[in-house]
C-alpha cells in the first residue's frame, strides 16, 4: 500500500514537473531578461529540491545546473552568454526527457 501511495505522489510530483519545464521552456525565449532569468532560476532550484526528495537524481543534478548557469549569466553582456544559454538549453532538454523517462517507468 505505502508504494501505491509513493508512487501516485511520483506521479504528481512529474506532471508539476512537466508543467515547470514547460514555463523553464518559455523563460528561455526571454533569457536576457532579468525576470526570465529569476523565474528559470527559481523553478530550477524548486526541482532540484524536489528531485532530490522523490529520488530523481537526474532531474536534481540537472536543475542544479541550470540554477547556477543561469546565477552565472548575471551581469553579463549580451553575447557573452551564449555558451551559457546553449547548456541552459541543453540541460532544459535533459530534464524534460528525464522526466518523460520516470513518468514511463512508473507507469
């Protein structure tokens, strides 16, 4: 009974995960704002945090990332990011199939 249980927060915990990558996705058309960058950030650290509770390694190393590319770009000019906003992106990508992945294997 308690990995039913364990398993259906799993699964809410994916699908609110699914619906901040989503908006992580949305943020990166607007990454040199600095309020698209807060709001990357933020959902990044509210994933690596729960990531980590749920025992989704990957999904926590990954928002982990993207949260300190993202502190990294800070005070930066536009165009000297770019690399930076490449592994934002990379790393967005990542989590989103990762989470995909952990959705299928719970079922």
């Amino acid at each position: 009974m308690v990995d039913l249980e364990l398993d259906e927060l799993k699964r809410e915990f994916l699908d609110e995960a699914r619906d901040k990558v989503a908006e992580m996705q949305t943020a990166l058309g607007a990454l040199g704002k600095a309020e698209a960058q807060e709001r990357l950030a933020y959902l990044a650290h509210q994933l690596k945090g729960s990531g980590g509770s749920y025992g989704y390694q990957r999904i926590s190393t990954d928002a982990a990332e993207i949260e300190r590319a993202v502190e990294s770009l800070a005070g930066l000019s536009n165009g000297k990011g770019a690399a930076i906003e490449t592994r934002i992106q990379e790393h967005v990508g990542n989590l989103r199939n990762e989470i995909d992945r952990c959705a299928r294997e719970l079922g």
